[in-house]
C-alpha cells in the first residue's frame, strides 16, 4: 500500500501531466513518425506517443488510450512515462505494465497510471528501449479486466528525437 505521502505526489504529477497532456496534444501535429510512435513538440515541451496495436477486455465506452514519454525541460522533467486508460475509473484499480514480461510498478491516478520517477523510471525505459511489447493491465474497480497492448516499434529512435529538442 502507498503512504499518503506518496499518493499525494502522485496525485499531483498525474493532475500536472494529464493536463500538459491534454493542452499539447491539441497543439501539436506530430513532427516524426518512428515505426509505431510518433513525437511532438512545443513551447519547449516533447512527448513521444503511441496508441494500443490490440485491447482485451471489457473497455466499452472509453476515450482514447495510449503510452507516452515526455521531456519538459524548464519544470525538470525528462524521460517521464504515463500511460492512459481512457476510463475515469482506472486509477481507482490496480495497474499492471510489463516489458516483454518484466513488470513494472505503476502508480494509479484517474485515468492514467504512472511510472516512479527516479531508477524505477529508468528501468523502465531501457527495458522499452530494447523491448518489442508493452502491456497494461488495468484491473477495474467493476471487476472488469482490460488489457492494452503495444508496439515498441520506434520507441527508441522517439525518444532520441525528444531528447535532442528538449535537453
């Protein structure tokens, strides 16, 4: 079970990102295409996205779903990774993400769910560098299961875009 403490940060940075989510992707046409991943950028932010190649489960009447990494220079952010149920009750559930069957821990918050910053972070996208599916699990609070499935296709020439327009 997470402390309060830490489910207040995560609670902050799940409110900050899905907000510069939301504001950049409809600012931004993507700028490159790397296999099954795509990069933006603006005012000095980077993000690089892909959506699921394949979803199991019972997800009926969600918003979109993705994976996405991001570089925000002045707030001090480099190499986040969040990732998007397009259902309001995901995080009120348990989050699973596995590298081609390494599993990492993910911290739940509204629709999204988020990697701990730090070595956690790290970890985790040198195993997305070198690997060639990602999964999540999203175990609902309605007992419902759904599973997304992607590509990591591209992953790595995406984030060496990101990183080298936002330093």
């Amino acid at each position: 079970m997470r402390s309060f403490a830490s489910a207040a940060a995560a609670r902050a940075i799940a409110t900050g990102s899905l907000l510069a989510l939301s504001a950049i992707s409809s600012q931004a046409a993507a700028e490159g295409v790397h296999g099954r991943w795509e990069s933006r950028s603006t005012d000095g932010k980077c993000w690089a996205a892909s959506q699921p190649v394949g979803s199991t489960g019972n997800a009926g009447g969600r918003g979109p779903a993705y994976v996405s990494i991001q570089n925000h220079p002045s707030e001090g952010v480099r190499g986040s990774i969040a990732v998007v149920s397009g259902n309001p009750d995901s995080g009120k559930g348990e989050v699973t993400l596995e590298v081609d069957g390494s599993k990492f821990e993910m911290l739940p918050y509204g629709e999204a769910a988020f990697a701990r910053s730090g070595a956690p972070e790290a970890s985790l996208i040198a195993a997305m560098r070198k690997g060639r599916e990602l999964k999540v699990t999203w175990a609902l609070p309605s007992g419902d299961t759904v599973v997304d499935t992607y590509s990591m296709e591209g992953f790595a020439s995406a984030k060496a875009e990101i990183d080298q327009k936002c330093r």
